[in-house]
C-alpha cells in the first residue's frame, strides 16, 4: 500500500524537463549570439540553439494550432508575429524580458511563459472573437 501512495505522489507532482530557469540560460546564449559576442565555447552554441529551437517550435505549433482552430470558424489570437527577418532575435528578446521577470523559483512550465512572453511582444490587432 505504502507504494502505490509512493507512486501517486511521484505523478502528483509537476515536473518539467525543461525548466524556465534553463530557457533563460539558453535564451541569454542566443541573445549573445544576436548581438554578436562570438565564443568558442560550444556548450554555449549548444544552449543557444536549444534556445531557438523550443521558442520557434514553440511558434510553429502555435501557428498551425490557430491555424486549424480558423478552419472551425475560431480565431484564437494570442499572440500575432510579424513577417521580419528578424523575427529570431525579437523572439528571443521577448523571452529573455518575460522570463527575467518572473520570480526564479516559479513553477510554472516553460511553454506557459513563452506563451505569455509572445502574447506580451506581438499582440494581435483583432479582437478575439469567433469567425462564424
């Protein structure tokens, strides 16, 4: 009995392989490769695209989610990016500014903040209403 309490209070507890203060780390990596400070350390490359690569990930399943959402008549406008060629760095940024202000002992998931970090950085024109 004692082990299946073990086991559900294992799963209870919320757990994130990537942690926010971990995507601050990486997103500082990248916003140092934007402003050009070249290192040869590539454990620091390596940050930096894992930073890239969770915030444009996370940016492409947002986009195709809005996108079938629209396709049942739903417009979900949370966040809107612009068409920039330098839509790489300005995400970052947007991260880097969101995260440094959230306390560091926070529990909340790192989808969630770049979440609200894109929402504050690239609101949308529309309101948010149904297409139908």
């Amino acid at each position: 009995m004692k082990f299946i309490w073990l086991i559900a209070a294992v799963f209870a507890t919320s757990a994130h392989a990537y942690t926010g203060q971990e995507l601050l780390d990486d997103c500082h990596a990248a916003d140092e490769f934007f402003a050009q400070k070249k290192t040869t350390d590539p454990y620091q490359s390596v940050k930096s695209a894992r930073c890239l690569s969770y915030v444009a990930g996370f940016a492409d399943g947002y986009s195709v989610s809005d996108f079938l959402a629209e396709k049942v008549g739903v417009k979900l406008n949370a966040f809107c990016l612009p068409n920039d060629p330098d839509l790489s760095m300005r995400l970052v940024r947007a991260v880097v500014i969101h995260v440094e202000r959230v306390p560091l002992n926070t529990t909340v998931s790192t989808a969630t903040l770049v979440a609200g970090a894109l929402a504050k950085a690239f609101p949308c024109a529309d309101s948010l209403e149904s297409k139908k």
